[in-house]
C-alpha cells in the first residue's frame, strides 16, 4: 500500500490511480505483466517493451473484468 501511495502521489498529474481489486489471482497472464513490467523499468525509452507492457496490463485488466487502457 505505502508503494501504491508513492506511485499516486509521484503521477498525480499524469493518472488518476486507485485500487480496484485488493486481491488479484497470479494467472499467465499477470506473470506475463510481471516480467514486462520488470523489461520496462529497466529499458525505459524502448517503444516495443513499452507496447508490450501495455498489452499485458490490459490483459490483466481484462481477465480481472476491469476497464482496459486505450492503446
């Protein structure tokens, strides 16, 4: 919780951010996200690591049945 406050405090004037689920399953899907999201804060100007960290977030949003992000 204390880092999800950071991160909102951090992006405020980028995103609106809040927790929608408290518990989310560990399906492929989030594994998935977990390693792009992992890729991305490790090469953060790559266009295509960034894509595909939008993907998998919508993913999981999906599978959680949450509204997706446009892309």
């Amino acid at each position: 919780m204390i880092v999800f406050k950071l991160l909102k405090k951090a992006h405020q004037d980028q995103a609106e951010m809040t927790i929608a689920q408290d518990i989310v399953p560990i399906t492929d899907n989030l594994a998935r996200w977990a390693l792009a999201e992992n890729a991305a804060a490790t090469n953060p100007s790559d266009p295509e690591v960034l894509q595909e960290l939008e993907i998998c977030t919508n993913d999981v949003l999906r599978e959680n049945r949450l509204r997706t992000n446009e892309l």
